[in-house]
C-alpha cells in the first residue's frame, strides 16, 4: 500500500486524517440519527417505552432502522392530535348550541321572536318588562309577571245593556281583561313548595 500512496503523492498521514475525519462525521450523522427518532417520537406518543424502543432500532440498524421507524411512527403528533380535538369540539359546540326554526329547521338567534324564513313564531315578549320568553312559559323568571291570555287575541268590548229594571245610574261591572290581570304582581307566599 506504501507503494501505492507514494504513486499518487499521498502521505500515510492524509489519509489517517481523511479516515478520522471521516469517522467523525459519520459517528455525528448515526447520533444525530438516533437523537432525531427519539425527539420525534416523544412528541408523537406518550409511550417511554416506545420512544425508547424506537431509538435503540435506529441506533443499531442505523439508515434501515430510520426507513423503518417512518414506516411506523404515528401520523400526528401529540400537538397536532390536540389542536385537532379541540377544534371538533368547538365545531361540535358550534352547532349544539345554535337554536334551529321548529318549522323549517334554519338556525335562528335566541332573541328573535319569529323565524325570518318560514314566519314560524319561536318567542313572545312578556307583558311587563318585554323580555324573551319561551312560548309555553305562563310567568315571567324577570319579574315574575304572569303571562296567561298573551296568545289570544284581545277581545272586543262588549257592550252591557242596562236591564229594564236597573235605575238610571247603573253601570256595567267591572271586567277584568287579560292584561289588566297579568299587570297584578303575584305575591309569593312563604311554605309554598311547588
């Protein structure tokens, strides 16, 4: 081999020096290999003993042994993974959360008093204080303000006659119509458990 180094103008000394520096970095390529598939698979599984297990196939197989852990490893990272599951359940609460017409099934907003699209009466303002109340409520959770006879129409005032026997100054009875008795405040009674 002398012979042959000597025919190039080599020295034995260069070539020792290529060698190592060869080594060297051969050595800092197969670590950094081996660190590389140990952080990527801690960030893609929870699993000590997969990561582990992953990084020791790479230390020994070295180039084969990374071919074969891109084979295997998980699709997603931990991150990903998260980021993932939280948008699904914001999607999800997304559309839990919107109320939909009970007519034609469009999303509606929860002040509105009627569906814009198919005219379906979803809420009713109460009496006293105007705010939003489902249709079947019959008092206000506001003030307490009871609700009954807010559907029907109001009736036409009817006209008493005074009775042939009634003296000149008689008058008609007090009628009570439904808004004139839901503007009664309730009283709540104590021991009343219902």
């Amino acid at each position: 081999m002398g012979n042959f180094l000597t025919e190039f103008g080599l020295s034995e000394d260069i070539v020792l020096a290529v060698t190592v520096y060869a080594g060297i970095i051969l050595a800092a390529f197969w670590l950094a290999l081996v660190i590389w598939t140990y952080r990527d698979m801690r960030a893609r599984s929870r699993d000590v003993l997969a990561q582990l297990g992953m990084a020791f196939m790479v230390a020994v197989l070295t180039v084969p042994g990374l071919l074969i852990y891109l084979l295997l490893r998980p699709r997603e990272t931990l991150g990903e993974a998260y980021e993932r599951s939280l948008e699904e359940e914001a999607l999800l609460q997304e559309i839990e959360e919107k109320p939909k017409c009970p007519g034609c099934s469009q999303r509606v907003q929860d002040d509105w008093q009627a569906c814009p699209h198919c005219h379906t009466r979803l809420k009713k303002p109460c009496l006293r204080c105007g705010k939003m109340l489902e249709l079947s409520w019959q008092l206000c959770p506001y003030c307490a303000t009871p609700q009954t006879g807010h559907m029907a129409e109001p009736a036409a005032p009817v006209r008493q006659t005074r009775p042939a026997s009634a003296p000149e100054d008689w008058k008609p009875p007090a009628v009570y119509t439904n808004a004139a008795r839901a503007a009664q405040p309730i009283e709540f009674i104590e021991g009343d458990d219902y």
